[in-house]
C-alpha cells in the first residue's frame, strides 16, 4: 500500500488498519523519508493500535541486501502461514512495498513472476518500479529454501 497520512491523521490510519484487520504492518520507508512524511512515530501509533510493526528500511528504488532482511522476512512468511493480516508499506506502494509482499509470496511457494503478476493485478498497476527489485526476487527465490514450488 501507499504509506498511510501521517501527523495528525496517523491515529486515525493506523486505527483503521486495524479495525480493517490488519495484523502486521510493515515499513519501507527510510528515517529520513519518515520524518519528511510525518511518520516518525509511526511505529508507536501502530502499536497503540494493536498493530505489530516491522520496520525494514529501504532507500527509495534499491534493493535491500538479501542476507540481512531474510531472517525478517522469513519471520513475516511464517506470520502469514499462520492467518496474519501483513500489509507492506512504502511511499506509494509501488516499488518497496511491492518488494517486500512478493518477497513473502515467494516464501510460502509462489514464484517470483506469478508474485508479480498477483500485485500487478492487486494494484492495478505495474510493480515494481526497477527491475532490479524484480531481479532481486528472483535470487530470493534461489536463496530460499523451499520456495520453489508454485502454490
């Protein structure tokens, strides 16, 4: 998704997620962008609403080394498995978090260009904005175990 309205509507969006049935919120977005945004505390207003948040902080239009963020987004797979509501979040929900939600696509057995064609048809746009967040998934398809059969 687009991040949510930040400064004074925060409350209210990370209230909504929640009554919307969210579970797991998680954030794309950099410190810097963060503050830019009125999102700085986020993080707390999400767990003031019952929400569990991860912050899994990418620069705009990169990729995130695969060895540092597999052992989150493993965590965020099983979440999911287990009936979790996970929702991704950058700034416009196109590049990031489109990332990250393949990411934990391809971990519960999806291939990285079905995951693709899911968002794509989800948004309604083309995702993801480079392709090396698309190449990216592809080499987190060979690193991860398990996550070569289609589901």
């Amino acid at each position: 998704m687009a991040k949510p309205r930040g400064m004074d509507w925060l409350e209210d969006e990370m209230n909504a997620l929640s009554s919307a049935g969210v579970d797991v919120l998680v954030c794309a977005l950099t410190q810097p962008e963060l503050n830019e945004l009125g999102l700085a505390v986020e993080a707390q207003a999400a767990t003031a609403a019952g929400l569990q948040f991860v912050a899994v902080p990418i620069p705009d239009r990169t990729v995130p080394e695969l060895a540092t963020v597999l052992p989150t987004l493993h965590s965020l797979a099983e979440r999911l498995r287990e009936g979790a509501h996970v929702v991704t979040h950058c700034r416009f929900g196109i590049g990031r978090a489109s990332l990250l939600a393949a990411s934990l696509l391809i971990l519960n057995g999806v291939d990285p260009d079905t995951a693709w064609n899911h968002l794509e048809q989800a948004r309604g746009l083309s995702v993801p904005d480079t392709p090396e967040q698309r190449e990216w998934t592809v080499e987190l398809h060979k690193a991860a175990p398990g996550s070569t059969t289609a589901r």
